[in-house]
C-alpha cells in the first residue's frame, strides 16, 4: 500500500496517521466542517472534506468517504472505531469499489455484530458464554420462560446493541414483560433492529477482553485488559495485564479467545470480551471487530504495534507471530480524559482549549488531538485524550498514572482529570477490588470538588 484513507476524526485518526507514516505509506484525512482545524487533517498529507458537522452526513456518509478515496488515489481505507468500524455493507461496499478495507471480512463483521448469532457460534466453538436464549428472543413470552430456566436476575440485550447501549436488568417476572417492549422499541430506536436477548445477569463481574490477531487462518493472544471500571457499561479506566489473572487462568482465557478468532477464520485485529465472575468463571458476551479504545495497555506491554498490524494483515500477510513469541512485559494503566464534567452527572464539557500541557517523562503515553487553542466540537464523542503509562510492577504504574495526572493542564473545558485522580489515588483502586458496578458505589464526589478548589487556588494548599 502506497495511500490510505483515514475514515475517522480525534485521537484514532491521529493514531492510525502516525502508524502510516512510520510505515512508509501516505495518509488521506477527511473531515467535516466542523473539524477544518482538527489535528488529524494538520498531520495527514492530503486532506478531504466530507460534509457537514452531523455525522450522519460526514464520517458516516459511505459514498462520500469511498469517494474520497478514489478522489485522492487512496488504495485502503482504515475505519479507526466507532463511526464505520463495524458496518458490514461498509466493508463490503470498499471492497466493491476495489479497495482495501482494513479491518476483517464482511462475513466476520456480520457474524459478531449480531450478537445473538455471536453467542451461537461461539458456543459451538466450546467457548463459554453466559446462559441465556439460544438465539433472538421471538416474544415478552419466550423471554419469561427462558429467563425461569436461567433465574433472575437477568439482562435483556439488543441483537445490534454496542457501545454500551440497549441493556436492561429484570430483577423480577412481574417486571419482564414490560421491560421487553421499551427495550425492543429503545433498540429499534438506537439502532434500526428492536430483536432482543437475555443472559442471566452476572452480580458484579469483572469485564476481562482479550486481545486477538489473525490472519484469516490462525490466531495468537496477546493478553488480557481489565476493563471493569465503567460508567453505564461505558469503560472509563483499563489496564494490562488483569491484576486478578494468574498465568492459569490466562491461558484458558486465551485459548477460548482464539477458538473464537478461528471459528470464523478472523483476519485482522479483534477483542473477544468476556465477564468473569466473582468465583473466577468467565463467559464469552462478545467480540469488537476492530481496533479498541484501550489497545494501547496491550501495545505496552507486548511491544506489538496493533495499528500496523492491522494494515500488514490487511495486506494479506501470513501472521508473523507464534504464540510462544508474545511475552507480557511490566503492568499499563489507562485513563480517559473526556470533555465532561464529573460533577454534573459527566454532562459533555465542549469548548476551547485555553491552555494545555501534556505530561511527559518515563513511561508516559498521550494519544490525542487537542493542541492550545483547539475547539472541541460538539457534534461528536468527548474523548480529548488518552494517558497510558507503563510501569514494571501494577503499583509502579499507578504511582506513574497520578504523577502524570496531576502534572497535566487542560484549561478551557472541564474535564475528567479530578475524577481520574480520585479513583488512582483510593484504597481500592490500589488494591484492585473493583468490579463493573465499582463506580456506582464509589464516593469521588468530595474528592473531585476538593481537588478544583485546589487548581483554583482556594483551598491554601
Ligand atoms: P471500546 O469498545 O473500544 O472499548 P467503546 O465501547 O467506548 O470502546 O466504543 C468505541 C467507540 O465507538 C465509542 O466512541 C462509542 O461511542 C462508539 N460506538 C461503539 N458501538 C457503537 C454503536 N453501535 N453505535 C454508535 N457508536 C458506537
Ligand atoms: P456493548 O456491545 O455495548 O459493549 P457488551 O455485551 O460488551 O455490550 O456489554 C457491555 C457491558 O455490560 C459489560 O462490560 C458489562 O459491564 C455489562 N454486561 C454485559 N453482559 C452482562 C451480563 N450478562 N451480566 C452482567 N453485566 C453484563
Ligand atoms: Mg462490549
């Protein structure tokens, strides 16, 4: 490949721009009249505006972005996630058009992104998954039979759900029926499809993901991310490896993440995510066919560039690694900083970047966008930053994320550094005694005000 395209915005963009270059191969941006000035349009070298601020009429507009492509010479598209990342008709689309779509086959992407199917094939591969309906739910009917079987409480599910949308907990019978048609018409809402499932739902779990490359034929891991501090099923802290996998355990997880992989010849990067639950089970709930917000904790520890990886398989290369190769090297913590403020039920924060300073030294990663004086827009995600560091040993690693956090400035919006700060710096943060329901319990709310008052000066300290 000599020119690609990068159909995405924000931090990935610029992520997939930097593996590009250091690869050898041109970049095309493209953007919406709302991000003329963003980062990614600055660094690629060709750049093409796509459409208006909605991204309905841009980043999510297939023709005018595959014709961008063949407007500037481009012979690949790389999706980044969200946006066109898991759209199979995109995919096939690119590929009508003779063009490389990075990412996995259509056929993989259709397969996963129904989740219901997902679960199916991954049962038949002997990978566990969580017990529920065997497929699509027909009826409020079938739902309350089902859910007798495997107990409740249980958890209704959108066929098409994805970024931690379109769930709901049903704790009783008497609430089912009730819960299945506002979940069935939210899902059609949200995503054009109302099909329903039900799992049972796990009390507490952890969210444990692995990542996965293919190459059509074979797979390898590359460990685990521990991905269980969330907010509305939304990860908001991730890190490598998982401090409570034990080399045991990580290879049982791995080896179900490649059945999975190779059930259905996956050809590319992927994550299978799994939950674990409080007596050490993990159950299969589903796989992302591309490239995740928190690849980079396994980038640092692994040492595998997962961006280039992802273009040097598209190009049809033989997976270059064995699974003995792939060795885990010291502990990575990731946050994200968002655009929001924590104080106000993280209401997004869009606006201009008065001052920024990004913190460096030793172990220190920053993917992001903003630059002094950027806008954020407020058309699109809030992410403004992901601060990765890597340390020898867990406790080396959060000792890092605090420093760094503190050293950082972002003035202008309000962001959710203070939050971050509150949860690095807790007992059970250090202790690593958190599940996904973490948040909902943890009081950062004191903490966060404090540590304003500090910034502003008023506090004397
Ligand atoms: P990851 O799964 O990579 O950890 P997220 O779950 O936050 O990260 O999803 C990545 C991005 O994709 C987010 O910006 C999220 O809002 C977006 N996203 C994921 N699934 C969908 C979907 N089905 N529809 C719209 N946006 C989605
Ligand atoms: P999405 O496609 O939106 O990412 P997932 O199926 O990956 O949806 O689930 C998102 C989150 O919801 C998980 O990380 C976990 O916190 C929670 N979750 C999903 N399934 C269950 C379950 N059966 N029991 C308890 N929590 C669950
Ligand atoms: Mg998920």
């Amino acid at each position: 490949m000599k020119r690609v395209l990068v159909a995405n915005r924000g931090e990935i963009a610029v992520r997939v721009i930097y593996a590009l270059r250091e690869m050898g191969i041109e970049s095309v941006a493209v953007y919406s009249d709302a991000d003329a000035e963003a980062l990614h349009v600055k660094l690629a070298d060709y750049a093409m505006r796509v459409g208006p601020p909605p991204a309905s009429e841009s980043y999510l507009n297939y023709y005018r972005i595959i014709a961008a492509a063949e407007a500037s010479g481009a012979e690949a598209i790389h999706p980044g996630y969200g946006f066109l990342a898991e759209n199979a008709e995109f995919a096939r689309i690119v590929e009508e058009h003779g063009l490389t779509f990075i990412g996995p086959s259509p056929e993989a992407i259709t397969q996963m992104g129904d989740k219901a199917l997902a679960k199916k094939i991954m049962r038949e591969a002997g990978v566990p998954v969580v017990p529920g309906s065997p497929g699509p739910l027909s009826s409020a009917g079938e739902a309350k039979e089902i859910a007798e079987e495997v107990g409740y409480p249980v958890l209704l599910k959108a066929v098409a759900g994805g970024g931690g949308r379109g769930m709901r907990v049903v704790r009783e019978p008497a609430e089912l029926e009730r819960a299945f048609e506002m979940a069935s018409a939210e899902a059609q809402a949200a995503f054009g499809d109302g099909r329903l499932y039900l799992e049972k739902f796990i009390e507490r779990p952890r969210h444990i993901e692995v990542q996965v490359l293919g190459d059509g034929e074979r797979a390898v891991h590359l460990g685990e991310r521990e991905c269980s501090i969330q907010r509305r099923h939304q990860k908001l802290i991730e890190e490598a490896p998982s401090p409570v996998v034990n080399p045991g355990l990580r290879k049982r997880l791995g080896e179900a993440a490649v059945r999975a992989a190779e059930a259905i010849g996956y050809r590319s990067a992927g994550t299978v995510e799994f939950i674990m639950d409080q007596e050490g089970n993990f159950y299969f709930i589903e796989m992302n066919t591309r490239i995740q917000v928190e690849h980079p904790v396994t980038e640092m520890i692994t040492g595998v560039d997962l961006v280039k990886a992802q273009i040097r398989l598209a190009q049809g290369e033989r997976l270059w690694l064995k699974q003995e190769d792939i060795a885990l090297n010291g502990h990575s913590i990731e946050v994200r900083i968002n655009a929001e403020d924590p104080l106000r039920d993280f209401a997004p924060n869009p606006g201009k970047i008065e001052v920024l300073h990004k913190p460096g030294g030793p172990g220190v990663r920053v993917d992001s966008h903003i630059y002094q004086g950027y806008v954020v827009p407020p058309h699109y995600d809030s992410l403004l930053a992901k601060l990765i560091v890597h340390g020898e040993t867990r406790e080396e690693a959060r000792a890092r994320m605090l420093r760094a956090l503190e050293e950082f400035v972002i003035e202008g919006v309000k962001t959710t550094i203070p939050f971050h700060i509150s949860v690095v710096s807790s007992e059970e943060f250090a202790q690593a005694e958190f599940d996904t329901k973490f948040l909902e319990r943890f009081p950062y709310r004191e903490r966060v005000e404090e540590l304003i008052r500090e910034v502003r000066g008023e506090g004397g300290g």
